[in-house]
C-alpha cells in the first residue's frame, strides 16, 4: 500500500492538535495572568499540617504525571498512530480534569474542603486508570 506524503502531514498536523498543543498550553504557568484575578485559598476545617500535606502530595502527583505524559506525547509524536493518538486525547481530558480538581481543591473554603479532596482523588484515580489502558 502506498502511502501518501500528504498523510504524513495530516497526521503530524493532528498529532500538534490533539497532543503537543494542549500539551503546552496546560503547562503555561498563571504568571501570565493577572494576580489579582486568582482566588485565594480559604482557612480549612482540616488542621493546616493535614492540609499541606494533601495539597504538596497533590502538586507532586501532577508533576510525576507531567513528565509521563510530557514522554507520551514525544513516543505518539514519533510513531504517528491513531490510535495513540485517540489515546492521548483521552489522557489530555483526564489530565486537565485532574488539573481543574487540584485547582479546585488549592482554593477550597473549609466547607469545600472534604467535597474538594473526594473530587480530586476520584479525578486522580480515573486519570491512573485511563493511564494503565494506554500503551506506553
């Protein structure tokens, strides 16, 4: 079968779309944004250690995830398959799903928090699952 040099464009054009670009605009930091326009966290019911201590284990489960996912995206890049593709943008849904709830959970009140805590380990545990049905 004869493959079409216009294919290998379409397809590294898709892969840009679907992988690499979300890929980096989730990566952009708030710096960018205006300061003042980003909430501040609320006093916890939670005592402060035990706060901490789930928001500093959430903020280091998101950069593990960075660097797996960062490597996922070069491989799908490099091998130009589908169906790592459709398996990306699943992973980039989780991903910024998970991402949202670490929002969320940083910036919960103290009546949020115990819903803010369920809601990102619940989001962390379907990103883990998507990513165990991956090949990687």
């Amino acid at each position: 079968m004869l493959r079409s040099p216009l294919g290998k464009i379409k397809m590294k054009s898709l892969l840009h779309i679907f992988i690499v670009a979300p890929l980096a605009f989730i990566c952009l930091t708030p710096a960018s944004a205006d300061p003042g326009a980003q909430p501040k966290p609320v006093e916890a019911t939670a005592p402060v250690s035990e706060r901490d201590a789930t928001l500093q284990k959430a903020k280091d489960q998101l950069s593990d995830w960075r660097i797996k996912f960062d490597a996922y995206a070069e491989k799908a890049k490099a091998e130009s398959q589908p169906a790592r593709t459709e398996a990306a943008e699943a992973l980039d849904k989780a991903w910024a799903k998970t991402k949202d709830a670490a929002a969320r959970l940083q910036t919960a009140s103290a009546a949020e928090w115990a819903n803010a805590k369920a809601e990102f380990n619940k989001d962390y545990d379907a990103m883990s699952a998507r990513w165990a049905k991956t090949e990687h």
